[in-house]
C-alpha cells in the first residue's frame, strides 16, 4: 500500500484512491479482526466470515468496527452508498473523523479506503472492477457536502440483493442470504430473485440515518467455484420457492400439452445468447435437429431461454429495442422460428425476458436441455436438475467440478473453435478482449445432435448428420 502522496492540501476527509490497487492488505492493516477477516477470506475459511456476517445480522444496536489502520479508534458507520457492482459503506468515529470506507462486491470486504491507504486482499476481483466505481462514489460523496454533515450513527437497514449478473446474485449473494436465515428486509427492486420467506423493504419510520449490506462471505469465484452445501440449499430453496402455489406452472404444463397433441414428443430447453458468449450455430441448430431426429419423434417443442428479467416488474416480459440485451436475444429468437417455418411439428415457448421464477416453472416439463455453460445453464442444470448438453467457448465454464459425467456433459473442449468477441471494435483484435465469458465459439452441428442421440440412448449407432437444410 502507498501513503497519500499530496500533503499540501491537507483536505480533512479527502480519501485516498490511488491508480493501482495493492494486494497486500492483509499486512497492512493493523486492527487483529481485520488481519483475522482478510487473512480467512484469502485461505477460505468460510465459517470465519459466516460468523461475524451473522453477529452483524442479529447485531440490534449500532454496529461497532475498529479502524482498519489506526489502533484503538473505534468506528461506527453512517451511510453506504451503491455503485455498479459494488457498495461502499461509510465509517467515522465519533469525533467526525478517521474516516474509512469499506467496499463489497463479491466478498464481506474486497477492499478498504480511508484518508492515507487504501487497497485490497489477494482474492479481491480486478481493479477496474473497483477503482471505477469508487471514483465516482467519491465524486457523489463530496458533490452532496456529506464530508460535513454525517455526524449521527446509522442503523443497519437491511439487505441488497440486487447484483448486476445473475450468477454473482445467486452464488455470492443469495447463497449466503439463505444460510443466514434472516430478519432483515430486503431494500432492492432489482433482483433476479427474492425467496418468498424473505420480506422486503418497508417505509421507514425514523429520521436515524441507515446503511445497508450486500449479503456476502467469500465470493465463489474466490472459492473455485465449489458447490458446497451452502449451493445445494440455495438451489433448493430456488427450485421449491418458485413453485409454490403451483398455479403458474400448471399453467405452464396445461400451454405445453396443448402444443404437442402427438404422443412423441421432444420437449427441449434451448439457450440462446445475443450480446456475448454466442455459439455461431444457434440459429441453424434447430432445424437441423428436427431434421435428424424424425426417426424418433413425431413432434418437437422448444422453450427458447435467453436474458431474464428481474423478479419485480409488471409480469409482462419485456419487449425492448434492439439495443437492449432482450431485444438482441428476440432477434435470434425470430431468426430460429423463421428457419422453423418448414417444420409443422415444431413448436416455440419464448422465454426471453421472463423472470427466473416463471422459467423455473417452465422447466418442469423439460426432457433435455442445451444451454452455455455460463447463467445459461443455471434453470436446467442447477435449479432443475434436467440431463443435458452444456457448451461455451475453450476457457468458459462456470460449473466444471459440478458437472454430473452420467446425466450432464460438456461438449469436450478440442471440439470447440473460439472466434472472438463478435461485438469488439475494429481497432481492437477480436480474441484479445479480456474475459473469457465474451467470447464466440464455433461448434459443429452434428457434435452436439449425435451427443443427445447418445445420452437418450436412441441407438446404438450414431445415424449420418443432415446439415445441408
């Protein structure tokens, strides 16, 4: 970590953001719970953090943490502050001073700010991801006069549960929200899911200043992606949750029987992607399998996925411009029931833009899925439990240790021919975009149909692949 370098302005709440953020937090900060918390979350001691997150949550009066660089400055909180992926909770003591900043995004704490250091510990995500967002955090702090005027202690409000992606909301968010059985309120609008157990925010009747928390331990890409026990009792309690009441998916069950009529029939869940990630041979994939599986089956229904909605909107899926992430996935929706044409025993369910809850629901009726090995596969792999296909690009997979050899395969990797981030600009070479989840890939039609001619066991040879459509 570095000192403040500029002592000419000695601005008395001026925090200090550096260019690059150090890794070496956990020799930096002085306070013994600090050293403890950062040290567990970089060895992974879950239960560690689990606890103290729990002591916070039960905690009923002001929530008392010493300053992470100063000894013996107790610090209380006085407001937090949300930005993209991350929330920035504010501390002073109680003189109006030592001002530090703790900042989540996947982890309890990710990095810290105060008004001489600031950094992160070895298991944070990368600096841009951080150093974006707390820039223009600050911008806001100092633009609203906050630097005067925060004098009260603040109360603890309740949980945000609203992350941007939906694998960041289930496994570094919601996963740990369940496990601790709160009774907190949930305070955000925009989230994928919020279990019904689970009450949401209420106007407030005190004038008492409040701050709120994401609901985190260790982020599973910090713990590799494990699915643990507390995984399995997310994924449960989303499966369970989402058909209570069961009116929905009777619904759901009641629209499917009516669109098949015929006695064999396929009900496939297909995913699809339109910003990132894409499999060049979506849209040509359907037909094709149509084409090869006539032997076996008289009619097909697809239940096309693609991006969804947030829990709490209207109940109508969200129509969207071509601009928008929905309005990118109908195109190749409308592009696949166009190429369906021809077909008279296929069938499209356009899922595109439902919530998870309603496409959870859907899935009951599933036989098979094909889905990306990203968010894609989360309703039919992790929530359902449906057999199937999971496909991305030569580096991409969110789930590979928790992929079942017997009912679920990953299309093996030296089939896969990685094509570049389909939506770079010119000026920049295509495979160099950093993140492997932007990456398109292409991978040959008939891999993937004589994969589920296989695992639904309906022939001991693989038949001859029709492309030519």
């Amino acid at each position: 970590m570095k000192k403040k370098l500029n002592s000419k302005k000695p601005e008395k709440y001026n925090f200090f953001i550096p260019p690059k953020l150090s890794s070496s937090l956990a020799e930096e900060v002085c306070s013994p719970l600090w050293k403890k918390i950062i040290s567990s979350i970089e060895n992974q001691e879950v239960e560690i953090i689990l606890e103290i997150v729990k002591g916070i949550d039960t905690c009923e009066g002001i929530l008392h943490l010493p300053h992470p660089f100063i000894d013996a400055v107790d610090t209380f909180p006085v407001k937090s502050m949300r930005h993209g992926m991350c929330n920035f909770i504010f501390f002073h003591d109680s003189t109006n001073r030592h001002r530090w900043i703790l900042c989540q995004s996947t982890s309890f704490v990710d990095a810290i700010f105060s008004e001489t250091h600031s950094g992160k510990h070895k298991s944070s995500p990368n600096d841009n991801q951080i150093l974006n967002h707390i820039n223009r955090v600050i911008k806001n702090y100092n633009k609203a006069g906050l630097t005067q005027s925060w004098a009260e202690q603040a109360i603890f409000s309740g949980y945000l549960l609203d992350q941007l992606r939906p694998y960041h909301h289930f496994y570094d968010q919601l996963k740990w929200l369940v496990h601790l059985k709160t009774k907190k309120p949930i305070i955000s609008n925009n989230s994928f899911f919020i279990p019904k157990s689970l009450k949401r925010r209420t106007p407030s009747t005190t004038d008492q200043p409040t701050f709120s928390m994401f609901p985190l331990v260790i982020g599973s890409t910090q713990l590799g992606t494990k699915l643990d026990k507390y995984t399995d009792e997310m994924e449960k309690v989303v499966h369970d949750d989402s058909l209570k009441g069961l009116h929905g998916w009777n619904t759901a069950i009641n629209k499917l029987k009516k669109l098949t009529g015929k006695k064999r029939t396929l009900t496939l869940w297909f995913g699809i992607s339109g910003q990132k990630r894409i499999w060049v041979e979506q849209e040509d994939f359907l037909p094709t399998l149509v084409e090869n599986l006539k032997p076996w089956f008289d009619s097909f229904v697809f239940l096309i996925d693609g991006f969804t909605q947030y829990e709490y909107t209207d109940g109508q899926p969200i129509k969207g411009s071509k601009s928008t992430p929905i309005g990118q996935d109908l195109v190749v929706v409308d592009s696949i029931r166009h190429k369906l044409l021809p077909y008279s025993n296929a069938s499209i369910v356009n899922l595109v833009g439902q919530t998870y809850r309603k496409k959870i629901q859907w899935c009951q009726s599933v036989d098979f899925f094909i889905a990306n090995a990203g968010a894609g596969q989360l309703v039919p792999h992790r929530f359902c439990k449906k057999p199937g296909i999971l496909h991305s690009n030569e580096k991409h997979c969110v789930f590979s240790m928790g992929i079942n050899n017997t009912t679920v395969k990953l299309v093996d990797k030296s089939l896969v021919s990685d094509v570049g981030n389909l939506f770079a600009s010119d000026r920049r070479k295509k495979a160099d975009v950093s993140g492997s989840g932007l990456i398109s890939y292409s991978i040959h039609i008939e891999v993937v149909i004589n994969m589920i001619i296989t695992m639904l066991n309906l022939s001991e040879r693989l038949v001859p692949i029709t492309t030519d459509l």
